[in-house]
C-alpha cells in the first residue's frame, strides 16, 4: 500500500530537520575552512620569504602562474610571459634545455634541475632552476640566479689556472706535503734538480731524498711545521744519481676548514753557491794556516788602519804575549815612526806593492826593531782596497836599535 501524500506538519518537520543537519555540516565545515585558510596563508608568507622565482608550467611550456623573487626581476614582464609558452619569449637554445629538463621530471617523476643563461641588459645572468612535479602536466620550477655564484667559480678557475701555470712554469722549486712528508706534488723545476720526473716524485717521502746524515732532522721540521706553522732553513738532498744538493726553502701549513691539512714549500736550488761558499771557506782556512805558519812575522791591516790579525811571528817579534794584544791597534803604534810606516804604507793605498825595505818597528818594551819587510793590497773584485798586508823578517845584525 503507497504512502499518502504527507500532510504540511510531517513536510515542515522534515524541513526543520534538514535544516538541522545542514547547520551541523556547517559547524563541521568550518573549522576544515579555517585550516584551509590558515594553510593557505602560511603557503603564502613562506613564498613572500622565499627569495627565489617560482613558476608554475604547464608540459607545453605554457606558464601558468608565478610568485615573484625578491632579489630579481622577471626576464619580461609578468602580464607578457603568463599564458604564453616559453618558446615564445626564451632564446631557442635555453628554451631547449628547460623544455627537457621538464619533460623528463614528468616522464620520470623525479626532481630535475637545470642551469641556463641570459643575455639582459645589464650582460649575462645565470639561472638555475630545480623542476619539481606538480600535476598530471604540471611542474612547479624554483629558479635562483646564481650569477654570483659563476662568477665567483670563474675567478676561482682562473686563480687555479694562474697557480697552476706558476706552478708548472716556475723556475723556482715548488712541492707540496702532508704532515707526514709525503709528497702529494712536485712542479718540473724541483723534480729536475734531483733527476726525477714530477709523477716519479709524487707520493715518495721526504726522507727518500734527504741525504742520510741528515735524515733525522725531517722529524724535526715536521714537529715545527705542526707547532708553528711554518719553517726555514737549508735542506741537503741527494738526485737520482747520489749527488749532493742544497735547498734553500720556507715551507707553510696550509690547514683550510674542512679539508686534509697540506704544506706548501718553496725553495731555491743553491748547490752552486754552496760549493761556492764551500771552496772559498776552504781557500780561506789554506790562507789563514799560510798566515800563521809562514816563515815570515806577518801582519794585516785594515784600510782604517787598525790591526786585524797578526801570526805568531809578528806577536813575538814585537815582544808580545798573545795576538788580541795586537789585533784592534791602530797600525802606528807598531812603527818607530810616521815616516817608517809611511814608506809601507803609502805604496799601498796607490795600488803599488813594496818590497824588501828594512823599515823600523817598535817592539811592546819601546825599542826599535830594523826589519826587512813587503806589503801590499788585498784588492776587492772593483780594484778598491779590502785591507794591507805586510811581512817582515828581522835584518841580519839590525835587530835592535
């Protein structure tokens, strides 16, 4: 049996409660509204804080919408670029490059990100964009300019070529180490001093080519390399060969933030000078034996005319007890007269040598002493006198005055 129509009380009663349910929906919709909102508005503060360009782009390219950077403007204006695709407005070449930046983040949903530059007004800017997905079609690309950041791994390249050229070029010896002494690199001209290829050289220890009597004092270099930060000094190294070589170097520790702690050498090759040094030392202890052993009582003196160094001869000659009481007089204290030192002297301060002249001395207890004596110029390299030199020897029968 149908049901009869529904009389108005039963219709407002049914009215009356779907109005109810309608007002509890309401109640249960609008604290949904309010996080919607609030959501809404957090999304919103956070892209106003975001310093970066963001884009919302369509598979064809076509851009969607946008939320501006705050460090740079768009590359045209926004009521030119939204709905039109980005083949239309971007150099064909960049535009490539973003295109299948975003159609492999669509085909393979993953996060893509691509760099590209632009010629604008103000020269060529660099632009980095990660492209995220976002929809069936849609991507969402975050794009930074990272201009300074290329600029900055520019000059950075072109430090590095710089060194590197420095390095490879110099004539000076450069290498690096570890803390332990390990070579980490060696330029031509180090490797080149001991006979060895760079690669050669790479990775062997120090110790490898200091010379054997000498080895022990590597641990010490390293302990002030750790300690201190730097050292100086003289190295004796050994080439390929077993040959003696000098250095003359300064080494730094190098300790950047993050990174293995290295040192930096410089040094000189300066085997030569050292040999060098080493013959005229020996030449000049064969002239100092010469001088204290000659035969003949001797005695330099500088161009001021004090005494530098007599040999025993001279000392007991002049009736002294030891040569510091003759060295740092002044020369005319050791002749009878102006005129007996004169006739040495004068020769010698015009480049002329005497010889043979008996001259009179005068001994510590004041007497006069006749000898037979020579003097000269000791030259330097420019003709100008370095300091005199005289010998003497008693004259037969004239030995007193």
């Amino acid at each position: 049996m149908e049901d009869g129509p529904q009389t108005r009380e039963e219709l407002l009663a049914e009215v009356d409660a779907l109005r109810r349910r309608v007002a509890a929906l309401e109640r249960g919709l609008s604290p949904l509204q309010d996080a919607v909102q609030a959501s809404e508005e957090r999304l919103r503060i956070l892209f106003a804080a975001v310093p970066d360009l963001i884009i919302r782009i369509r598979r064809d390219g076509t851009f969607l919408d946008f939320s501006p950077s705050t460090e740079f403007a768009t590359y045209v204006p926004p009521d030119r670029f939204l709905g039109s695709k980005m083949r239309q407005l971007m150099p064909p070449e960049m535009a490539d490059t973003v295109m299948q930046a975003i159609e492999r983040a669509l085909q393979f949903r993953t996060r893509e990100t691509v760099e590209y530059e632009l010629a604008e007004r103000e020269g060529i800017r660099h632009y980095e964009a990660r492209i995220v997905v976002s929809g069936p079609d849609e991507v969402v690309a975050i794009v930074r300019d990272i201009t300074l950041r290329k600029s900055a791994e520019s000059a950075l390249r072109e430090s590095e070529q710089r060194y590197r050229d420095l390095f490879e070029r110099s004539q000076g010896i450069v290498c690096t180490h570890d803390l332990d002494g390990n070579l980490l690199s060696v330029n031509p001209a180090a490797a080149q001093s001991v006979g060895y290829e760079p690669d050669e050289l790479a990775g062997t220890n120090l110790i490898e080519l200091i010379v054997p009597t000498a080895r022990h004092l590597l641990a010490v270099y390293l302990e002030r390399i750790r300690t201190e930060g730097e050292d100086a000094g003289i190295i004796h190294v050994m080439d390929r060969g077993g040959e003696d070589r000098y250095w003359t170097y300064r080494a730094v520790l190098r300790a950047e933030e993050g990174k293995t702690p290295y040192v930096i050498g410089h040094a000189l090759d300066v085997t030569e000078l050292k040999r060098a040094e080493q013959a005229a030392q020996a030449y000049e202890a064969r002239c100092r034996a010469f001088f204290q052993h000659s035969p003949l009582a001797a005695c330099r003196v500088g161009v001021d005319e004090q005494v530098i160094g007599v040999n025993q001869l001279m000392v007991d000659m002049l009736g002294y007890s030891s040569e510091d009481e003759l060295v740092g007089r002044g020369v005319a204290e050791l002749f009878a007269s102006a005129a007996a030192r004169e006739r040495l002297l004068q020769p010698c301060r015009e480049g002329t040598a005497v010889q043979g002249l008996e001259v009179a001395w005068r001994s510590k207890g004041g007497h006069e002493i006749v000898a037979r004596s020579s003097a000269w110029s000791v030259l330097l390299d420019d003709d100008k006198p370095d300091s005199f030199q005289i010998v003497a020897e008693l004259a037969p029968g004239r030995a007193r005055g």
